[in-house]
C-alpha cells in the first residue's frame, strides 16, 4: 500500500505562485508515472499534467507554460510548480499514480482577483 500526502495548497492572489508537494511513502517513482489533477466544486476531475519515470513530462492546455512538474527521487515527492495563477485555478489538487488505485487527500488551492 502507498499513501500519498498533498501539501502547499492556500490562499494567494491572482498572477502569484504556489508550489504543491506529493510526497509518497516509499519510492514508487520508477514504477508509476505520477499525474496531477484538480477539481472545482461542479466540476470533473482535470489532468493537469504528469511526469513519466524517465522524468519526461507533459500538460494540459490548460497549464502549459504556467505550470510546472518536478520530482526529487531522493525525498520521494513531486512537485507542481504552479505561476501566473488565476482565479479560474482555484480547485482542490490531487497527485495519483497513474494506472494504480493511488490518490492522495487533496489540497485546496484558492486564487483570490
């Protein structure tokens, strides 16, 4: 079993950044790519991006050239780098390893204008 903890989300005002962590309880990295997502009150569940295990990363529309993916083997975290942020991004944000029933709790992120 893997647990996933979501940190970082908060309060900050629209065009301000914001870092989001996963952090995994043991390293899992080599196997699963790991994706992040969000959801809005109403709204589906959105991929936002992923970074694979050979670390090559993709994004949706959405978040291309705004956000970013990293990890850090080492701490068995990833990371969402998120600038330019937007009122529209406010959402709770989850990390999952892709193609396993693993999710982390969420955290909320709110974007003030």
């Amino acid at each position: 079993q893997v647990q996933l903890v979501e940190s970082g989300g908060g309060l900050v005002q629209a065009g301000g950044s914001q870092r989001l962590s996963c952090a995994a309880s043991r390293n899992i990295f080599s196997d699963y790519a790991m994706g992040w997502y969000r959801q809005s009150p109403g709204q589906q569940r959105e991929w936002l991006g992923l970074i694979t295990t050979t670390n090559t990363t993709a994004y949706s529309d959405s978040t291309k050239g705004r956000f970013t993916i990293s990890r850090d083997n080492a701490k068995n975290t990833v990371y969402l780098q998120m600038n330019s942020l937007k009122p529209e991004d406010t959402a709770v944000y989850y990390c999952h390893a892709i193609k396993s029933n693993y999710w982390g709790q969420g955290t909320q992120v709110t974007v003030s204008s």
